[in-house]
C-alpha cells in the first residue's frame, strides 16, 4: 500500500477526454464463467433441483378440495397445507422471519457466504440460465467467439433460441409465483382464455422480467452492487470461519510447469498459474488474491482446482473451505472443526433450535378459532325493556378449520349477565362472520363505570374454545 507521501492525485481534468469517449468509469466486462464439475458443483445441483422442484410444484399439490399452499391476499386467508391462518396470526411470519435472520447469521459465522453460493435464488436461476446459454452456444470458448464474430444468421439464431428458452423460464416462473396468491389451476385456465385479471399480469411480467433481467444479464452485478449481504457480510466473518481460501504457503511461487516436473527442482509452489480458477469463477474473481467480498462461496474454483492438482499428482485442497486461523497456525482438520464449532456457533444454533421447538409447538397447540370484540360505538349502553341494562357488541368470528362450525357465545364477569341475543353463532369452513351481540344485567345490579368481562367463545365438543376480554359500560 502506499504511503500518504507517495500517492499521486491525479485532478480530473487531467483525464484524457477522449479516453473511454470521455467516461470516467470501466464499461463493464462481460464474464463467461467456464463450466465445472466436482463434489461442489453436484452440491450446487442438487440445490438447484430441490429449490426449483418445491417452488413450481408446491402450487399444484391439493390438500383436500383446496390448493394445498396459497396466500388468497383478497380473502385474507392463508392456507398451508392443514392450517389455515387468518391476518392475526402474523406472529407465525414473524417467527419465520426471525428464524429466517438466525439461520443465515449461524450460516454465515460457520462457513461464510454458503447461502448465496448454493440456495440464492440469484446463484440458483443464474445456474439454469448459464446451462440454458451453454447448451445453445457452447463451451465458453465458443460463447467468447460467438459474440466476438460478426453476425450472421447461425448467430442470430443461437441468440434468438436461447433468449427464447430464457423467456419461457422467466415467463413460467413468474406465472408460478402468482399461482401462490391466486388459485394456481384458475390461473391457468383464466391465461388460456386470455382473461387474466390486472394485477395478476402485472405481477407475472414483473416477477418474469426480474427473473429474464437478473439470471441473464445482470448476473454477478447483482452479487456484487446490489445485493446487500455482500456488503455486511465480514462483520459476521471471523479468523475461524470456514471460507474458500488459496493455500499462498503451498502454491507460491506459482508457475507453469510440465507433468513430469519436479516443483521442489524449479523452486515452484503446487500453482501451476493455470487461471482455471478465475475461469470457472461466477463474479471474475482470482482467489488467490484472497477474501474478496465478491467471493459468493460458491466452491468453483474449488472443484477445477482439485481436478488439475489430480492431473499433476499433487494433494488436493491448494484451494479449500479452511479458515483463517487454520491456515497460519496449520491446523489439521480435526483442530479446525474444533474452532469452527465455537461459542458463538453453538449460541445460534442453541437459539435458533429454539426458536423452531417454540413455533412447532405453537402451530401444534394453536387453537383453529380466532374471536375480535369490537364495542358498538352507536350505543354504548342503554336501557331496554324489562329493567335491564345493554351493552352491545360486535364479535368477529373466525372458523380456523376445513369443516363449517357451529360456535356457542357466553360471557361472565358481572352478576346476572346474560346474553339477550342468539347464542349461537354458525360459521363456514375457513370463513369470518360479524355477528352482533348483546349482553343485559338488571339495572343498578353493578356500580357506575367500566367493568371487565370476558367473551367465552366454542364448540360443544370442547374441541376450540377462546376467551376474549372486553368492558361493560354502567352509565352514571
């Protein structure tokens, strides 16, 4: 690094103005990222196939006589294979959600940017678009000399074929994304008949064009520039976090060199400076500059590296998942793991178990029936016929289950309260109902002011049954 003393500011009117036609930035380089194949590489497939298998078949599957996962945001209904969960219960999505954060926290504290390299939605649908691309047009190799050569008719067909295949998969992506949120089967039929309603085509060409735009062109930019995880990621790194690393010690100084060479005769490290490693590397990156925050993890040059060290003869593992620590102190692997598996990993995980007993535990014992008070603001209270006192209520009714219920309505918590309307309420399956009711006590039975009460709101059968607290108002 240099000195203050010795670094030269340039003023910016000291750029040549015809340099890059008077830009001051580097027009971005296209990356051809070179196929490769070893244990990582299957990894990340088999992450491919697992993600992509949930996401477009999960609409299709039917629970019952329903969608078995669907968000109807206009019915406010949420089902999930056998719950049905109603607005208030957003306190599942905030578990979700928390343990969503933990989950990436204790994976980053292990082994660094292990989520963007193998289950990214990025990594993922970039990975299909580039097998897309390398079917059409070939090795990496051919794909720099086709896009290097004039066009002609064989370019302009691989380009349009491969664009085609590319806004079919967006297209369809987007297409099974809305099929989350509007019964994907109806969706379907309303697109054969060309009747899809407003938002959904909106939300079909905005998700297919994010997913064209992002896995086609933007690619390692959106690592890189856009993504904010690459940005805070090293304040959750440290000296024992497993990372893809360059063994510097065992591959300096690096250098070509024939099979049959002897390194330790040409003074060489295990690096034969084959540049496979910066190929195979999603983002353009050469590891064996170190810890880059453009690095995602991935493992590609990993796996090419090992390939070429087997062709040489020499031990795998010139680059690694290793740690900081593990590399300078040269630990084995038994004294790396025992690091990794550190306090602060063990403190994740044992919150982050947790957490999921906790939510697991409580959609387990969750009651399907969900109950709103709300006080008829238009008559607080009043006196009716009979000498009786009234309050009047409104009661949301919400029926959590698949089979219609009826519900019977009691209140206690002032002497002599009754309920004057119907006391049972009938409700359809995964539907709410408004019912309004009315409670009464003789008059002068209670003291002027506000008393509490409870709603006690269930089935006969005992199965569901809620307690709703409220106020009964005694005038002056």
């Amino acid at each position: 690094m240099q000195s203050q003393a010795t670094r030269k500011v340039i003023p910016i009117a000291a750029v040549p103005a015809d340099a890059g036609g008077g830009s001051l930035y580097e027009a971005q380089k296209k990356i051809y990222p070179r196929e490769a194949k070893g244990r990582f590489a299957q990894w990340r497939w088999a992450f491919v196939w697992l993600t992509q298998i949930v996401f477009y078949g999960l609409p299709w599957l039917e629970w019952g006589q329903r969608q078995a996962v669907l968000f109807d945001l206009g019915a406010r209904r949420f089902y999930i294979f056998g719950y049905v969960l109603y607005p208030q219960d957003f306190i599942y999505l905030t578990a979700l959600l928390v343990i969503s954060a933990l989950s990436l926290f204790l994976f980053t504290a292990i082994a660094g940017r292990l989520w963007c390299g193998f289950s990214c939605p990025q990594t993922v649908y970039t990975e299909m678009f580039l097998w897309i691309e390398r079917q059409v047009e070939g090795s990496r190799v051919a794909r720099m000399r086709l896009d290097a050569g004039p066009m002609s008719a064989g370019k302009l067909g691989r380009k349009a074929l491969k664009h085609f295949i590319w806004i079919a998969v967006a297209f369809w992506t987007g297409f099974t994304f809305v099929g989350y949120f509007s019964s994907i089967r109806t969706l379907g039929a309303d697109l054969m008949a060309l009747q899809l309603g407003s938002w959904e085509v909106f939300w079909v060409f905005f998700y297919g064009f994010a997913t064209y735009g992002n896995a086609g062109f933007l690619r390692e930019q959106v690592c890189k520039y856009m993504c904010p995880y690459a940005r805070f990621q090293s304040a959750m790194f440290d000296p024992d976090t497993l990372i893809v690393s360059y063994d510097a010690g065992r591959g300096e100084p690096r250098g070509s060199r024939s099979r049959k060479a002897d390194p330790a005769a040409l003074a060489l490290g295990s690096c034969v400076d084959c540049s496979l490693c910066v190929q195979v590397c999603p983002t353009g990156i050469d590891i064996r500059n170190g810890l880059q925050y453009e690095c995602i993890g991935c493992a590609a040059c990993v796996d090419v590296c090992d390939t070429v060290m087997e062709k040489m003869n020499y031990p795998k593992g010139l680059i690694r998942f290793t740690t900081q620590n593990a590399l300078a102190k040269g630990w084995d692997k038994p004294q790396m793991w025992r690091r990794v598996l550190r306090p602060r990993v063990l403190v994740y995980g044992a919150v982050l178990a947790s957490l999921a007993l906790v939510l697991v535990a409580s959609l387990v014992a969750r009651t399907p029936l969900k109950v709103d008070v709300v006080r008829d603001r238009a008559a607080l209270s009043r006196i009716v016929a009979g000498g009786k006192l009234e309050n009047v209520y409104r009661l949301q009714v919400m029926n959590a289950t698949e089979e219609p219920q009826t519900y019977r309505i009691a209140a206690e918590g002032l002497p002599g309260l009754v309920v004057a309307s119907e006391a049972q309420v009938r409700v359809g399956a995964a539907q709410a109902r408004w019912v309004a009711v009315r409670l009464q006590i003789p008059y002068g039975s209670a003291p002027s002011g506000s008393h509490p009460i409870h709603f006690n709101i269930g089935t006969d059968a005992g199965d569901a049954h809620v307690s709703e607290r409220s106020v009964f108002l005694v005038p002056r």
